[in-house]
C-alpha cells in the first residue's frame, strides 16, 4: 500500500489559496457556534460525519468534492477541516464513534492530494495507492 506523507500546508504549489481563511473560518462558525448545547453538537457532528462519509462514497475511483473529483486545495482544505470536526465530535461526546472515519479522511484526503500533484501519477488512483 502507498504510504503518502504529511501534506505540508505550504506547498508553492498551492499559491496564495493554501490557507484560504474564509473557507476555514466558515468552518470554524458552522462547527463550534458558541450557543451550540450538546444536542445540537450531536447533531451537527452526525451531519458532518455524513458529508466526510460521501467525500469518501466513489473510493476506489476518487475523493469526492460537491459532485467530482476533488482537487490538491479542496484534499488540503477538509483535511484541515479534521481537527475541526474532532472537537464538535468531542464536544458531543462522539469523538470515539468517528475515530475510523477520521482516520480513513485523513489517509485519503493526504494520498489523493498527493497523486493529483503528481506529475508522473499512475492512470488511477488505485494504481497509485497500491504502489509501495
């Protein structure tokens, strides 16, 4: 199985948008609203869970991203977007159910940015996750 690295968040490849502050603090607002009790948490973690489920629904093929494949920024942003759903999940108590999920978000989201930043990528991403 292909190990993938880190993303290093700084990539020049990413230009400007690597940090895009807008997308990351819509976020932040959607998912830890200050007024938020645990039944609303509980319930924004369990949608939430299910939009990291369907970025993951077309594996083998690809991540997912509003319908197509996703891009290395898009890969980078819900990557980034992780700890963020870790700590509503924690904050409803449901970090330990989603534990897996995250886990599997964060292999794919970090190897399918790295095969499409590839140059030399395989045809398919399951040809490239399954290089050593």
């Amino acid at each position: 199985m292909h190990s993938p690295h880190d993303p290093n968040l700084d990539d020049p490849k990413l230009g400007d948008a690597n940090l895009d502050e807008n997308v990351l603090q819509s976020l932040r607002n959607a998912l830890v609203p200050p007024e938020a009790d645990a039944a609303e948490a509980s319930r924004r973690t369990r949608e939430l869970a299910d939009r990291l489920a369907a970025s993951l629904s077309q594996l083998p093929a690809h991540v997912e991203f509003a319908g197509r494949p996703a891009t290395e920024l898009e890969c980078a942003a819900m990557l980034e977007s992780l700890p963020l759903f870790e700590q509503l999940a924690e904050a409803a108590g449901l970090r330990q159910r989603y534990t897996g999920l995250v886990a599997r978000c964060r292999l794919h989201y970090t190897a399918y940015r790295e095969y499409r930043s590839r140059d030399d990528r395989p045809e398919t991403y399951v040809e490239f996750f399954a290089e050593p």
